[in-house]
C-alpha cells in the first residue's frame, strides 16, 4: 500500500480499464470490482480518478460495502496538498 498519494495521481486512473477513487483518505482501485458493484460500474465511474467520500457516506453503505471498499485500497491521499 502507497501512503501519501496525490490527487492529480489519482485523477490518472480514470477510465473503465484503471479505476480509482478516493474514500475516506483511501485510494481504492475498483478496476475488478466495477461489473460486480450493485449500483452499476457507471456509478463507480462517474467518480474514476475523484473523491466519492460525500456519496459513499450519503448512501449508507453496509458493514459488508465497508469491507469490500478496505479490501480495494491501494493507498492513502495526502491531505496536505488538498
């Protein structure tokens, strides 16, 4: 796992084949996860290469949603530069 990540390095895996996004200070890649997601892979990717934490928060994800998101972090924002 990659500490301390930028958004503009973020913001460079924002397409259907190299999907990120952040959530919660985490840098979660969905790429595999997009087709298995229950509200759609566009959902996710309207999001690719963003902070979705708002929405993700506003949703009321499950404990189990919780788990899969922790299962596809790759890093953490530094949130120095925000």
């Amino acid at each position: 796992m990659k500490s301390d990540m930028k958004y503009d390095e973020v913001a460079q895996h924002a397409s259907e084949t190299d999907c990120w996004i952040v959530i919660d200070g985490k840098v979660c890649n969905v790429t595999d996860y997009l087709n298995q997601h229950p509200g759609g892979a566009e959902l996710l990717l309207a999001f690719a290469g963003k902070d979705a934490t708002e929405e993700f928060t506003d949703i009321g994800h499950t404990p189990s949603a919780i788990q899969i998101r922790d299962s596809l972090v790759v890093g953490t924002i530094d949130k120095t530069g925000c």
